[in-house]
C-alpha cells in the first residue's frame, strides 16, 4: 500500500465535469489499494474574479485582507472535489489551512509554510477515507489566514507529502510532463522521463513554469519524489527526483529562453575599486533583483570599463532615474537600455562532468549567426543573452544542436 | 462612548457602491465617538450560486461541505467591506468564524451558537479600528465550519453584541423597519417605533421576514435592544426592546397572514383516548411540524368527532400517506385536505390586560363575511385560518378595525 498525494491545478477541477475527472481519478487510485491525499487549487479563473472584485473597491488593497478573499477560491473547490468524491460512492472530506494547521509566517500573499499537523489528514486516511485539502492557503501563528503566493498549491502539496511521509506527490496539471524545451518553439522538444531536482529549479527559474520553484526546494530538502502528469490523460509524465535515482545519462536536459528581462549597460565608468559595489548596493536598497552581471577588466587606456546587467522589464521604470543620477555620480558617458533581449539556457547536471559544454553552445549559436551579448554560469547551466529576434532560432538549434530530440538511455544502462 | 453592532444583509453589500456605503456609514458611526463592529452577509445572490455550484456537483450535497462553501460568500464581503473602510482612511481587519472562535453545535446548515471568543474584536476596538465579522458562519468543537442557517446574520450579530456587551444591535435591511403589517396588502400599514421582543417574536414567526427568528430569542435573553432599520437611510427604523422600556400603548400590535400551510381534517373518528396522540405522535417521528390543531367533544350520539389541523404545504407529500393509512386504523370516514387557506393573526402585548380581543377579532372578520375554520391562540397573539381569497380583506380589515395606522401614544404619555 503506497500513500499518494495529488495535486490537481485550477484547470484540473475548472469545471463541474473535470471536478468528477478529479474524483474519479483519486478513487481510481485508492481502489488499487494506495491512500490518497488531493489537493486543489482554486478553479481557472476563480482567483482572478476574486481579486479584481478587491480591486474595484479599494486600488491598493491591504494583503492581510486580500489573502481573505483569495482564500475562498480553494476553500469552494475542495469542498466541491470531496461532494464528486461522496457521489461517486466515495468517503471524503475537506481539510482547510487553518484545519490542518499549515502554520506559515505572516508574509501575506507570499507566506511560507512552517509546519503542518497532519492528525486529521491520518485519521481520515486510516478511516479508509480520501483527504481533499485546500492548497495554496495557511495560517500564522495569530490565525490569521496566509496565502502561499501564485502556484502556491505546488507548495501546499509538497509539503504535506512530506509532513505524512508521502511515497510520492503527483503534481496534475495541463500538460503531460516537463519538456526538453518549449513544445511551441521547438516541435522535435521530447518529454522528459526523469529529470533531477536541482534541474528542475534551474529549469523553473528559468521560465519553464509547469512547477513552482519553492515545491521543487521543498520536495529536494525532503525527498518527496514528484510526478508531472497530465490529469486528461493516463500516461507517465515526468519524474522529478533524487541525482542518485537513476536518471537519464544526457549531459544537456532542457533548453529554455526568457523575454522576461532587459538589459542596462553603463559605458565607460572607472574601473577601480567601489564602483560596481555603488551599482548593485543602490538597486538592492530598492530591492531590484538582478541577474546577470558583466564587467570585464579595464582594457583601454583611461582604465575605464562598462558595466552590463540584466533586470526585469517590469523594475525598468525604478531602474531608469537611478542609473542617470548615477551615472553623473560615476562619470559614465552613456547609460543604454536595451529591452529587445532574451536569455537563452542550457540545463544539465552532465554539465559538471563534462567539459566544453558551454563552449559546444557558444559554437552552435555563432554557427546561426546569433551574437552573444552577455554570458553566466552555474554548475549545471550555462546561459547567454542575445537578441530577443534570435530567441526561437537559437533554441531550435541548442536543442538539435545537443539532440535533445533522442531518446537517452538511463546511467549506468 | 456606545459600543455599537451594524449588521448588514446581502442587499446592503450587494455591489461594490453599497459596500461603500457600508463602510461610509461605519465610519460616521465611529466618528461620533463609538467603537463599531460591522457584521455582514454575502453578497446578494452569491450564497445561491454557491449552493447551485455544490447541486451541479451531487442532487444531494453533503452538508458538511456545503458549509464550507456557504461560509466563502461571507468571507469574501466580511473581507470587502474591511477593504472599503480601509479604502476611506478608516482602520478595519475581518474576522472569520473560526478566528473569534464562534462555537456552535455540529448541526450543519442549522447550528446553534455556543460561545463566542471576543478577546479579538475587542483588542481590534480597543486599538481604534473596526471589526468586521463574517455573519452566519461558526466552528464547531473539533473546528470544523458550520452555518447558521438562511438569516443566520441576524443571529451572529446579537450574540456578538451579547458577548461584548453592545449598548445595541443594529440590523441593516432594505426595509426601514417592521410594519405593523404588510405595506404591499394594506397601504395604510404604519412603521412600528418600538415593538417588544415578545412581539416581535410572534410576528417573526408568523410570517415577517425582517428579523430572524431565532436571532429575537438571542436578543431577548441578553437583552440586546435591536434597532432594525434602512442601510439607504438615515431615518431611525424600528427598535425592539423589553417590555419595560416604553413601549407604545395599543392593544394589537400588528397583523399577519401566512399563506404556507394547508388544513388537514381527519373527519368522524372515534372521540376516545389515544386517538390523538396517535396521529399527531406519527407525524412527530416523521418530523412535520404540526401548526394549529383543532378538535371539538364529540357532539353526535355515536361519539364521533373531527380532528383538524394544519402543516406545510410542502409536507403534505408525506401527510396524504400517512393518514391514508390512519384513516383505515383510525375508522375515519374520510381525511380531507384544503391547500387554500390562510392564516390571520393579530398580535400585541396588549392583549393580555385587554378581555375582548379575540371577539372584536372574530367581529370584524364575521362583518367582512369572512367564515373562520379554526382559531388558535397563545397569549399575545390571535390567529385565524380563513379561504385564502380572503387573507389580503383580512388583513386590511383588522389593521383598520384595530386602527393600528393611528400613530399611538408611548405608555404611560
């Protein structure tokens, strides 16, 4: 008897028959014998209803009550999925935040989970019962009620998995697995088998948005392994796992891009000692994440060098007024923003075993003609950013490029 | 200062303006120096699409989990409406049923308050804010959410004014008071200035919907003075209070009718012991409420009698049955069955120092050449079932020979 945990996402339990879908799938699964734990999110649509109705009576509302409000979105489907559950001839019951005291900080909108009493959820498991829990939702340590942020059921779901000691959380959703690359951009893009958690929160970071990337934290902090699937269909999705569990012998596992960001860059500023830490320290203050960062040594005569960083689109507007006075204060010529850029990565734990990787990228991108304007790294990625025109062509050819259309073996196959 | 409770009904936050005025009106409240607890409903019309979703799902929903759904309607507006009060410069927070520990009994869509917990709303008074609760909504002993039951608002609110000790409870409505009787029948019917809880209850049950039964019994036994009144106006409405606080002098209060039940005669059985308990002792273990109930000595030399009484139409589907089969067991001659009836009742504290009531009743009516098949009465109230043709010429009848549109004289004046 396996213990399972499902997560089934707001397009899942969007309508009153995919809500019977949900059902009939959680009982399909306890009649192998297995104990079930679901957990929903709100119907597609249902939190957006709720939260332009907070914005029609107030521009800026208060968070605390806001996560009131967002709250009854899950709060209504799992009491729905537990009514298909008991009319398909099932015993089930809804459990909400504060019912299985999924304790968070009081960070509203945004809060993190600190600890669950899993006591009810056993003793309707051990009732020979199915468990159906409202995600995305939780209480501080006053009761106040707390919401996990977009996504946040992911978490929800991971983190009662862990909490019961879970064999597995199948995480449903709208698509069938977590792909080498996007399927739209690139048609040879294969559905991965197994795939590690360290490289899925590169991926999720990275724009692929099938998981949340604090599930995949929690989930790799507890060894919950995880199962993208599709809740249309019955087939295997993607596993999301330990490094030691047999995963695919490739040394690039994905290809992702991100229109997300633009690039600012400082011509000609001082290269001595303070200047960038001015840069960074004024965007932190104003907390403006940044991402990538490129500064080469001074190579021309005055000692002076440009600074080059990517930003958010949407932090542009903040970011402008600081960079002009700024750049008076540094004596830089020229601040240029560019927004018509895009990040394109390569994932794969094989990186670290591998050399030349980047280089193989670097390779394939010029052989297209792209130009790269900016390179990071990290153990397991590589990613450059280039011309926001370019984006599509150099995905097709990075995942052709790596083959990432062929079927791998396992390690140690 | 007066501590004051404001509850408003679902038309009073049934759009975004109205929540707005809500708030506006909370505000002017505090304004002049009193601490305000604001109680709200749903939306209008959002507890039923609520309960449609849940019917979509199974015919017969469980009622545990159509709680939990029902509940979401007033979190959303208890959450609004903080966001309104907020939105005009005010301090507000919501507060659900589980966060001021609303302790009910676990009968589902009906339970009955417990205890309330008001270290919270009182914490919130006391730091200059308003409280806004979520009306109708309670935990039970293990914390799972309940209902109060349709109306159940009205009750949250005066048991929340009992238990901070309000100076009063103002109930919010789309009418601006209680009439002594339904404008809409007699057009001459006078707002009622103050009306005792007796009354009050009386009328409640007898068919005026301002004011929820149950919440007049909360109200009485605290001695919370309710003051029902109009969101949409400032003029006072109708203040419901005990009976020693100067109450109007008249006899008869007000006048209702009733149109929900059907008459019942078991006709010629045997006027002997047992008889009766045996019918009406049936229709107890079915659980049908059973209304008037009329039968004389038997008058005829076999000593035969007829049994009448009344139940609610919508019972009559398991009645017919039932006394189908007494009839034979009871040697009945025939059972018959009147669904065109009404039921007219004066009601006034009045009546128990005045003799003569009941026959200026029966006066007025037998000079309308109205005929009156049964009468019941208790001891503040006179009730009789007339054709229902006839209930709207009863009512104004009455109301005219009682002269209650004369404004009267506070007793003792």
């Amino acid at each position: 008897m396996a213990l399972i945990v499902q997560k089934y996402g707001g397009t899942s339990v969007g309508s009153v028959e995919r809500i019977h879908n949900v059902a009939r799938r959680a009982l399909a699964t306890q009649s192998q014998g297995d104990q079930v734990v679901v957990i929903v999110s709100a119907m597609a649509g249902e939190t957006n209803r709720l939260l332009t109705l907070a914005g029609e009576i107030t521009p800026a509302p208060d968070r605390r009550e806001m996560d009131v409000i967002a709250a009854t979105g899950e709060q209504v489907s799992s009491a729905l999925t537990a009514l298909a559950i008991q009319a398909q001839g099932g015993q089930a019951r809804s459990f909400l935040g504060h019912q299985i005291k999924m304790k968070t900080d009081n960070a509203y909108s945004n809060a993190r989970i600190l600890g669950i009493d899993a006591k009810g959820l056993r003793k309707q498991l051990d009732d020979g019962g199915i468990a159906v829990v409202a995600g995305y939702q939780g209480v501080d340590e006053q009761g106040n009620i707390t919401t996990l942020g977009r996504g946040g059921s992911d978490t929800s779901a991971v983190a009662i998995a862990a909490a019961i000691g879970a064999d597995c959380c199948e995480i449903y959703t709208d698509v069938d697995g977590v792909y080498t690359t996007d399927p739209n951009v690139c048609p040879r893009a294969r559905k991965i088998g197994r795939i590690s958690y360290e490289e899925m929160l590169e991926l999720a970071s990275l724009g692929a948005k099938v998981l949340q990337r604090r599930s995949v934290e929690v989930a790799m902090k507890y060894g919950v392994p995880l199962h993208v699937r599709s809740s249309l269909s019955d087939l295997p999705g993607t596993w999301v796992v330990g490094e030691d569990t047999g995963l695919e012998s490739v040394v690039v596992t994905g290809v992702t891009y991100d229109k997300s960001e633009a690039r600012v860059m400082l011509v000609s500023v001082d290269d001595k000692p303070g200047v960038v830490a001015t840069i960074f320290g004024e965007l932190a203050t104003e907390h403006i994440s940044v991402d990538m960062i490129i500064q080469n040594a001074a190579s021309d005569a005055q000692g002076r060098t440009d600074v080059t960083f990517t930003v958010a689109k949407s932090d542009l507007d903040k970011v402008e007024p600081m960079m002009t006075s700024l750049s008076e204060k540094l004596g830089a010529r020229d601040v240029q923003y560019d927004e018509r850029v895009a990040k394109v990565s390569i994932v794969g734990l094989g990186m670290r075993s591998h050399a030349g990787v980047a280089a193989r990228m670097f390779e394939i991108l010029a052989k297209e003609g792209i130009n790269v304007q900016a390179i990071s790294t990290s153990e397991i990625k590589v990613s450059c950013l280039v011309a926001a025109k370019y984006a599509e062509l150099a995905v097709r050819a990075l995942h052709d490029g790596f083959e990432l259309d062929v079927e791998p073996k396992r390690r140690g196959d």
